[in-house]
C-alpha cells in the first residue's frame, strides 16, 4: 500500500501497481459515486491528483484507490 497526501488534505490508501494501463477502483466517502476506470495515469500520485480534484468538486472525498 501507498498513502498520498492530496492537496485537498487528507491522505488516499493506493493499493497495486499502476500503469497506463491499469483498471483503477475508486471509493468516495459516498458510496454512490465508487466505481471503476481504465487508467490513463503512470503513477498514484498522478492518480490521486485527477481523482481528488474531481472529488473535491462534487463535495467528495476520495478514500481508496486500487489497481489490478
């Protein structure tokens, strides 16, 4: 696991290797919004930095990401 800090200010839990082509699991604090994406990130903190802005707008916040 990896935990990276978004500039939002919490931390993420990121599990599995990532790459570009990577399927990347999400969950949100609103379990209405977990889901799943075809990666197009190279690295977590890439990742986490897309996700969480995108979280922050819907008045989110991003818990967990993982990759298969």
């Amino acid at each position: 696991m990896t935990k990276i800090k978004t500039k939002h200010g919490y931390s993420v839990d990121c599990y599995g290797d990532i790459s570009e082509e990577s399927t990347v699991s999400m969950v949100f604090d609103d379990e209405n919004y977990d889901g799943i994406s075809d990666s197009s990130f190279k690295t977590w903190t890439e990742a986490v930095k897309e996700i969480s802005d995108y979280a922050e707008l819907h008045e989110l916040k991003l818990l967990e990401l993982e990759a298969d």
